[in-house]
C-alpha cells in the first residue's frame, strides 16, 4: 500500500480558481498515479474572507472535473474533521504544547504599538517584523500581564541563531538564516489558529506525505519548516508550484475573463478538456504531447516534470482541446449535452430535431453552448431579416426577390423535404433559368430560412426545419422585401 497522502486545502471564499484546481489537479494525479490518498481539507479559519456556500462550490467544482477524494468534509475519513474551524481544540492544544516547551511565547503588545513599531522599521528601511519584546519577559513579567488580563496572542520563537534548509522538489533547496524569520503568530488572541499554526498541525496530523501548493506560498515556507520543527516533527516533502498566468504574463485573475471552472463548465466546456488542459498548465511530459487521456495523465504524471516557471493560460488552446474532445462524442452525447442550452434559450426544443442536427455542428463548435446561434433558426418561431444580408453582396433587391420566388416556387412542388439532393438540384435549375450565381441564389434562400449568412449546409437545415416552416419563412422574407 502507497503512504502518498496529498491534500486539496482550500479556503472556501467562493468559486475556485483554476489556477487552484490546477494544484488540485496535480495532488489528484499525483494520488492516483502511486495508490495514495487525496483528502479535500476546508481551511475556513479566517472567517472574514468566507463566503456562504464556498465549500459548495468548492466541490462542484471537483467533482465536474471528476477529482473525486477518499477524506474529506462531507466523506469522512480517519483523520478528521477536515474542516479547520471544527479543530480549534486542536489548534489550542498544540500552541500550549510549544508554550510549554518554551519553543513559543506569549505577546501582549497592542495592534497599536505593532502599528508604531512596523512604521519605525519601515522609516528605517529595516525589514519589517515582530521586535521580539514580548520574549525576554521574566516570569514575573508575564504574570503581572496576565493579571491585567491583558489580550495576548501566541508567537513562535524562532530561534536566533543558525540555518534551515528548506527542501522544495519543484524549486530545490534553499538554506534561510534563522535570524532572518519573523516570531510568527501562531494563536489569535480570539483562539483561531493563523494559518501558519493550522497548516503544520494538520499536515501533520492528517499524515500528508506531499504538499503542493501555490508558488505565492514560498514566503512563509521557512517559518513552517521552522515550525514543523519546533514540534519535533518531519517535514513533508513540499513543492511549490508555478503560478498561471494569462497572455500579459501577469498572475491570472478576473480581469482576463473566466476564471472559474464553473464558469467554463457553464459555458460547455468538457471535464475531460478541462483536465488535460489544467494538467499541461506547469507540467509536461515531453516536449510534443499535448493530448492525455485522464487514464494517461494518471500514468504519465510525475513530480520531477513541474515546471518552475509561471504557465500561461491559453484560451485559444483550451478551445482547440475541447473542440477536439467534443469531436470524440458520439452524436447522442453531443445531442444530450447540447440539449439544456437550447432548453435555455427556447420553450419547448425537440431533442430529436436537435440529434438529427448535431452532426452538422460537431467540427464546429469549441463549446457547447455556441450550438445555440448555430441552431437557433430551429427552434424560433420567426427569424429576423436584416435587409442588406437579405439582399447580398452581388444582388439588388429585385433580383434578390426573384430568386426568393423561384426557390418558394420550386420548393412547394415537393410534399415532404427529404430528398435533399433533388431539392438541391432544383433548386440549381431554378437559379439557371433566372442567371443568378448558385452563391447568391442560395445565399438569399439561406438568409430567408435561417436568417443568417453562415449556417450549417442548407439543404439538411430546410429539411430538419420542414416544409411549412420554410416555406412560411421564404414567403416572409419574400413580404419584407417588398415593404421595407
Ligand atoms: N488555504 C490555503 C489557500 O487556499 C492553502 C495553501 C496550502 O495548500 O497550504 O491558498
Ligand atoms: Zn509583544
């Protein structure tokens, strides 16, 4: 049995990133590919910055990528609660265990003397950091402060002298001067643990072997390391990995578009495209292979190949991906998937014009829900004319018109619209006899009946649409020529 356990550890402040499903991602590879554990840990300890229904989100967002956990908030597990504010105890406990030991301390400054103290070290371009006051205090010192019943928190006290190295396998080690960490707080004066405290402690307790987490974590490695240490305990193996960036080369956020994945799941895009492309985002397995099956990635993935460097979200790559696993879809998954955003958009959308119609659109659309401007001749009752598409580039209106006659003259002489070909071929006929160009000629007749210029090939589209309904609409675009 693998003694891999990774942790998913988010704070539940609203629909995740992908960049941080792209880190879920890599633990959940990295889980299944050694036989080990991916646990889903809630770290909800700064209140503040919740929001209601965060951990839903946060595990629709997981299970629409099929990231599926073996602990969790909502499954259990053997080391739990895995919700941070259900371990103050814990948290308590621990920070008494250190205070005990004499490896941590307590501060009774005020946030106003921090405030002057910061703003000193700052006028005096010093690094800003806590100026250990507190820690020197004789025991009687301590005792008149808590009689004074003094708010107090609990700091780490790092020791002054000597080094750390820090192992990180996507950055390699680093050594820090010991001198160079700040006394961190570990305890909140309203007994919430700081994250420092609450991440060390479950780390630990909860067995991971593995942290992965964002680059933007690397400043407060040391005084985790630090503090694993403090406790006497090992330090899991730690990888911090590269930040995803959009086309500016600038930390991906809200202002480059989605950022969610629940928004690409809206949008129609594929769990599957999703995860070969998340997977890609700071990991390669060569220098050529961008299409891995889930099945691969599970077999390929290996922490050796993170990449360090910041990864570029590629909107256009991601399309391209999920173009292509749409493609892979037989046409009843396509129909059935393209199916709630024409329910969206229309009342009453017949599933079985929209399984006849999917073929047409399967190399063309990139998501889902661009079906609907495809196909939405289909389901509307009338489409609109605008009159200079109606007319075209080499026609005048009244050409254009005898073109609309013509093909409503031939057209009607058919009893059911399901021989394509003759259809066509009459209609070809038809423009011959009035020596208009077959583009114009059906170009025209494509704007009567779908209202558009580009739209899937005619003659399939006027049979899904049947007779009457083209008929209906080419007699109108026939009127609107007339009364514009
Ligand atoms: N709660 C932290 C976050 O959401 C977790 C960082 C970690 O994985 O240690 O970024
Ligand atoms: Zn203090």
């Amino acid at each position: 049995m693998s003694n891999v356990r990774v942790r998913f550890a988010p704070s539940p402040t609203g629909a995740p990133h992908v960049g941080s499903l792209r880190t879920a991602l890599f633990d959940w590879l990295w889980a299944r590919h050694t036989g080990g554990k991916f646990i889903l840990r809630v770290e909800d300890t700064d209140q503040k910055r919740e929001v209601e229904n965060g951990l839903e989100l946060i595990m629709d967002s997981l299970r629409f990528l099929g990231l599926d956990w073996d602990e969790g908030p909502d499954v259990g597990g053997a080391y739990g609660p895995y919700v941070q504010s259900q371990r103050l105890p814990i948290y308590q406990t621990h920070a008494k265990i250190l205070l005990d030991h004499g490896a941590a301390y307590p501060c009774y400054c005020t946030p106003e003397r921090l405030e002057q103290m910061r703003r000193d070290q700052h006028a005096r371009g010093e690094p800003t950091r806590y100026d250990r006051r507190c820690r020197d205090y004789s025991a009687q010192e301590r005792a008149a402060h808590e009689r004074a019943g003094e708010a107090r928190v609990i700091r780490l006290a790092v020791p002054r002298e000597g080094k750390t190295t820090l192992h990180d396998f996507v950055h390699g080690d680093l050594t820090i001067a010991n001198k160079d960490v700040d006394d961190q707080v570990l305890l909140k004066s309203d007994g919430f643990p700081t994250y420092h405290l609450a991440v060390v402690v479950d780390d630990h307790l909860m067995q991971i072997s593995h942290v992965m987490r964002a680059d933007e974590w690397i400043p407060s490695f040391p005084k985790h390391v630090l503090l694993f240490q403090a406790f006497g305990w090992d330090v899991p193996l730690h990888g911090h990995v590269p930040d995803v960036l959009g086309a500016d080369k600038k930390k991906l956020s809200k202002r480059h578009g989605a950022t969610s994945v629940l928004q690409y799941r809206d949008e129609g895009y594929l769990p599957d495209a999703l995860v070969n492309f998340l997977a890609r985002l700071g990991w390669s397995y060569d220098d050529k292979t961008e299409i891995f099956s889930r099945a691969e990635l599970v077999e390929k993935f290996s922490l050796d190949k993170i990449e360090h460097a910041g990864a570029v979200f590629d909107a256009a790559k991601l399309d391209w991906l999920n173009g292509y696993y749409i493609r892979q879809l037989s046409d009843d998954a396509l129909a059935a998937q393209v199916l709630p955003y024409f329910a969206r958009a229309f009342a009453q959308p017949d599933p079985a014009i929209l399984r006849e119609a999917v073929p047409f659109i399967k190399d063309r659309i990139k998501k889902f829900s661009e079906a609907v401007s495809l196909f939405d001749f289909l389901f509307l009752d009338e489409v609109k004319y605008d009159p200079q598409l109606l007319i075209g580039k080499g026609l005048d209106a009244a050409s254009a018109r005898a073109a609309l006659v013509a093909a409503h003259g031939t057209l009607e002489k058919f009893s059911a619209f399901n021989d394509e070909e003759k259809m066509e071929a009459d209609l070809r006929a038809a423009a011959d006899g009035l020596q208009i160009k077959y583009a114009l000629f059906f170009g025209a007749l494509r704007v009567a009946v779908t209202g558009k210029t580009v739209s899937p090939p005619l003659a399939p589209s006027m049979r899904l649409l049947g007779r009457e309904q083209v008929l209906k609409r080419v007699a109108r675009a026939i009127n609107f020529l007339d009364n514009r």
